[in-house]
C-alpha cells in the first residue's frame, strides 16, 4: 500500500492537484490567496488591521486578560470548512496540516504550559474527540520544551449561542459554564481552543488563571471569528 502515499493529492477547495512542495495535502497553490493568512492582525485580539499598528485601538481602550492571540486566519470559507469537517464529519486527520501551520506562527517564544479549553463529556464521546485538546496536543508535539494540561478547566452545562449577546450576557453566559479545577503549574501558559469567536470564553478562563497569579496568558486557536 505505500504506492498510494505517491499519488498525486487533490486539493479539498478546487479538486486539482496538490503541488508537494507546499507541505501538506489540503488545499493547492492556486487556492492558498483563498486564506486570508497573512492578513495584518491585532497582536492582542487577533482581528484584522488596515494599518501596520500592533495593537488595535479597541485593545489599547480595554485590553484583554491575555498578552497575545495567535491564529490562523478568519473563521470564513475555505479555512471555516476544515474546521466544521473536522468536527462534524468527525475528520481529525485534516488536522495536523493545520496544527503544523499554527505551530510554524507560534514558534519563536512558546507558553511552556499549554492548556485546552474543555468541552462537555457527553458532547466528547459522541464525537470521539475534543477538537481544542487534539489540537493542543499536536502543538506539543511540534513546539519545544512545552507541556500540556487537560483538566485545569472544567466545563460544568453547555453555553447557549453567544453571537445575539450583549457584552454582559456573553460573560455571564460562560460565567455559569466552567470553573478552574487544577492550578497550573507555570507562570506563562497558552490557552488552546479551535475557534475564538466573540472571545468571552477565553477571556473568562484567562481571568481564572489571573486569579491564581498566572503572570502571562496567550491565545492559540485555528480561527478568529472575524466582526
């Protein structure tokens, strides 16, 4: 069966052919402009920028309880199709392609800790993975000298929709949903989730961690939900 590894992929966006020179086998030459991947970003909330600036006036207003976020690119087609594939199509194995891209982002000065957003047990089973903690751990595998935790959080209901929440509701929507049931073991970690969308969820388990005296907090996930 090793033939098969040397025929030619074709690309999930368009159907050609897969040039191997790009390192993975999800998407062609032709389609990678598709992916906003080098998009200017916020380094603090992740959302895109016109101009060159660091940081975005909103995040310079009210910062965030995390130092930085590190993504992919916009939760949008093509990039938002892998991730709903992944998930609800149970196809983990269009992740490692992605997992790799985001490790090449993070690569410089990695969290040592690594953390993944939890997700409800019943919820795991019945797709047989959690997406957050997956991903978590193929980042372990491809960054240096990081450890992971999968149970400093627990997610305690299911949180309903956030995008028809005001501010105040979306906290308190996730307020309800999770606790901190581990204290983690380093100063400096990285929460791990798949898609960070109006960012109440990773905002209220960063302030966890603050309450415990975590020092510095980033953001690592697939997708930022663009506004």
């Amino acid at each position: 069966m090793r033939f098969l590894s040397r025929l030619p992929k074709q690309c999930h966006v368009c159907g050609f052919t897969i040039n191997r020179s790009l390192g993975h086998n999800l998407w062609c030459e032709h389609c990678q402009s598709l992916f906003n991947f080098e998009r200017h970003r916020c380094r603090r909330c992740g959302l895109t920028m016109d101009n060159t600036a660091e940081i975005c006036g909103t995040c310079l207003t009210t910062p965030p309880p995390w130092q930085t976020l590190i993504c992919l690119g916009d939760y949008r087609p093509p990039l938002s199709s892998f991730i709903q594939r992944i998930k609800q199509h149970r196809e983990p194995w269009l992740l490692p392609p992605l997992s790799k891209l985001l490790a090449e982002r993070i690569n410089d000065e990695p969290a040592p800790l690594l953390i993944c957003v939890p997700t409800l047990l019943h919820v795991e089973l019945k797709r047989g993975f959690n997406l957050s903690e997956l991903l978590m751990l193929q980042l372990a595998q491809q960054l240096p000298e990081v450890e992971t935790a999968d149970s400093v959080f627990r997610k305690h209901h299911h949180t309903a929709t956030q995008k028809n929440l005001n501010r105040q509701q979306r906290l308190e929507n996730v307020r309800q949903a999770f606790s901190l049931q581990q204290r983690p073991t380093s100063k400096h970690v990285a929460i791990i989730d798949d898609v960070v969308t109006t960012g109440a969820t990773v905002r209220h388990l960063s302030e966890l961690l603050l309450e415990v005296n975590v020092e510095k907090i980033d953001i690592y996930c697939l997708c930022r939900t663009p506004k």
